[in-house]
C-alpha cells in the first residue's frame, strides 16, 4: 500500500487556486522531492500533508485512510523547516529529547484507563536517554550534546533539528527546504547527510526544494511543479532524460 495517495487534490486560498488537481502515489519508504520555482505551491502541498491546512478539494489518503479522518498524532509526521526553530536556551541534549518529554507531559496521559495508545507511546527517562543517545550517534552530535544552539555552527544546527524530528520515529518526514540558508559547501555536505539519514531510517520522505541538483541527487522520485501543476512525475533519470515539456526541459536542465 502507498503511503500517501493524492487524487485530483485541489486547494484554493479565496478564489485563487494555488495547487490543481494534484495526483500521485507515493510508495512507502520513497524519497519524493516536491520541486518547483518559488510560489509553485510546494509548501502547500506539505502543510496540506502535515494536516496544518484543509484540502479543498479530492483526496488525500494516508496508508489508505482520510488526512483528516486522522488525529494529528495518529499521522506520526516529523515536519522540518529550512529555519531551524531549536530552543536557545536548552542543551542540544533537552532539544533533541523535547518531543519524547513534551509526550510524557501531556495532561491526558495521567488520566487512568483513557487515550492508553497515547499513555504507551511515552517513554520513561532512561528509554529517552537511551534513544537520544542513538540518535545523536546517527546525526553525529554526541560530542556536542551539552552545548547550546548558539555556540553551533549553521550545518550542526540544522543537523539538531533532523536528530529532533527523528526522535519519535516518524513513519513520514516532510522536510521544506531545509537546506535553503546554508552556503554552498554546506548544502551538499547537508545533501549527503540527508541522504544518509534517509537510508539508515528506511521511512518515507517528501522532501521541498526549488533546487534541482538537490532534487536529482537526493530523490528517488521527483514530482515537478509549476503554478500548482503537475509538470512531469518520475525517478530523476527518467525526467531528465524524457523531459514532458518545454518547462521540464529548462528546468531541470535537460539536453533539449
Ligand atoms: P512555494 O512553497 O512553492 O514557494 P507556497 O505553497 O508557499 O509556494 O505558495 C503557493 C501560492 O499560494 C503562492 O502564490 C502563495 O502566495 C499562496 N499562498 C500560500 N499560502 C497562502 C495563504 N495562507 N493565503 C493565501 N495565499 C497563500
Ligand atoms: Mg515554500
């Protein structure tokens, strides 16, 4: 089954229609990268997966069931920005651990009997030591785990903010552009290490970029839009090599 399903969804803001019937499948444990200039629609199409705004129009299915038939937390999406929104006040260590500690927080989970797939999920104290330590050995921060964002250089910040999304073992990630307010040499060591992290998780990854080298290098599949348009869906090599249209060609840089 897909992971995610989209038939001819459709979002409008007012009159003005942003994304256009939309339609694609996207396998379980794929790397989409959603690519298209700058107002295309691609944060769009991420808020609208992340529940964070409705669908206007078609459907939207997560592993075969209505987005909003689902409680947020039944979705288990990490969402990543391009800013890197990490506490300045807490450790690497309490940023990266925030999540499995906000979870044994919540008030509802203290009442007996009620939510108790919700009680489950949270974790005790060692448990979220533990998997922080894991995942700080992944993304490579344990030597910086008792530091502050501040004293972080911009790549180690935004490698915090995917360890932090990865702490909760998401069965999606949708990352936007997170690669965006990071210089050159940065980007592509991002690039590999975003790469990396995808492979090691083995989860489903729906990735926004306008950049298409980050596209062609990092995705498995690549949805182009342009004007909330579907241009051309297809793995890297085959859009590259069989652009659809003249936009594609030129975008994507194609031979033409
Ligand atoms: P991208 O991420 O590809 O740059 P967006 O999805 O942010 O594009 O925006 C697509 C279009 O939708 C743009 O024209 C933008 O101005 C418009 N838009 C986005 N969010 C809203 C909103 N909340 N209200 C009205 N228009 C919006
Ligand atoms: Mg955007």
């Amino acid at each position: 089954m897909p992971a995610l399903t989209f038939s001819s969804v459709s979002k409008s803001f007012g009159s003005s229609e942003v994304i256009s019937d939309f339609t694609a499948e996207i396998p379980d444990r794929e790397f989409l990268v959603l690519l298209g200039p700058s107002g295309c629609g691609k944060s769009t199409m991420l808020r609208m997966i992340a529940g964070l705004i409705d669908i206007s129009s078609g459907d939207l299915l997560f592993d075969g069931r209505r987005v909003n038939e689902l409680e947020p937390r039944e979705r288990n999406i990490a969402f990543v920005f391009q800013s890197y929104a990490l506490y300045p006040h807490l450790t690497v260590r309490a940023n990266i651990a925030f999540p499995l500690l906000m979870d044994r927080f919540r008030w509802w989970q203290h009442i007996p009997g009620i939510w108790s797939i919700e009680r489950r999920r949270a974790m005790r104290l060692p448990e979220v030591a533990r998997k922080v330590a894991e995942i700080a050995e992944i993304m490579e921060l344990t030597p910086l785990l008792d530091r502050r964002p501040k004293t972080l250089s911009g790549g180690q910040r935004q490698r915090v903010a995917l360890a932090r999304a990865l702490v909760r073992d998401p069965s999606i990630y949708l990352l936007d552009e997170p690669l965006s307010n990071l210089d050159a040499k940065l980007r592509s060591q991002m690039r590999i290490e975003i790469s990396t992290m995808y492979q090691k998780v083995g989860k489903t990854f729906v990735y926004v970029t306008h950049d298409q080298v980050e596209a062609m290098t990092m995705g498995t599949r690549i949805v182009l839009l342009d004007g909330g348009i579907i241009q051309q869906q297809g793995t890297p090599t085959e859009i590259y090599e069989r652009p659809a249209n003249a936009f594609v060609a030129r975008f994507i840089g194609s031979p033409a």
